[in-house]
C-alpha cells in the first residue's frame, strides 16, 4: 500500500495558488490543483478566476496540454512576439536585461502569446 503526502488542507487565495506551484516547481493540470484545495462545485469557480488573474498579471502560463505554471521554472521566456514581413519572428522580453530571440519562419507556427 503506497504512502500519499499529507497536505495540510489550504484556504484558496492567489497568494496560496502560487506558493503551490512554487512549491511543486513543475507544471500542474486544473485537477491536481482540485485535489490539493479540496474544492467544492462552487469553489471551482473561483479557482478558474484566481488562475486567469495569475495569466494576466503574468506570474503563471498555461501552456498547450492545459497545464499552468511558472515560466521562469520552466526555462521559458515571457515577451511580445514581433513578425517580420519575411515570417521570422522577434521575442522582445518582459525583462529588460534580457536579448531579443530570433525566431526562425519555419518555428513560427508553434509561438503563442
């Protein structure tokens, strides 16, 4: 019989959101953030609310296989996207200390905002 880490049950604030995925350091799905809360039917919503805060305010991304996380964790780069007419492309970084990425017309396609 496996043994399951005890959590210590969280009230659901952003501040404790984001101490779960410092704490985790890896990309969490929708569900194991259900399953760390403990949430009820009603409480989802503010889960889904908390989360697109976050998205915005840029702390966490959610990435393609819809998981979120840190991107600074994660060795990624948050930024503008910038096209040339020829289909290459330029990642301006948030961070002003940060070089400009190049970004070849044939990877395009897989760049997201």
């Amino acid at each position: 019989m496996r043994k399951q880490k005890k959590i210590a049950t969280l009230s659901l604030t952003k501040e404790n959101l984001f101490k779960i995925f410092k704490q985790e350091s890896r990309p969490l799905a929708f569900g194991d953030l259900q399953k760390v809360f403990t949430l009820y039917k009603q409480d989802k919503r503010s889960l889904r609310r908390f989360l697109r805060e976050l998205i915005h305010e840029g702390a966490i991304v959610r990435l393609r296989n819809n998981r979120f996380g840190i991107p600074h964790e994660m060795n990624l780069e948050t930024g503008t996207l910038w096209c040339t007419r020829s289909g290459n492309g330029f990642v301006i970084p948030d961070r002003e200390s940060e070089r400009d990425i190049f970004i070849p017309s044939k990877f395009i396609g897989h760049a997201f905002h």
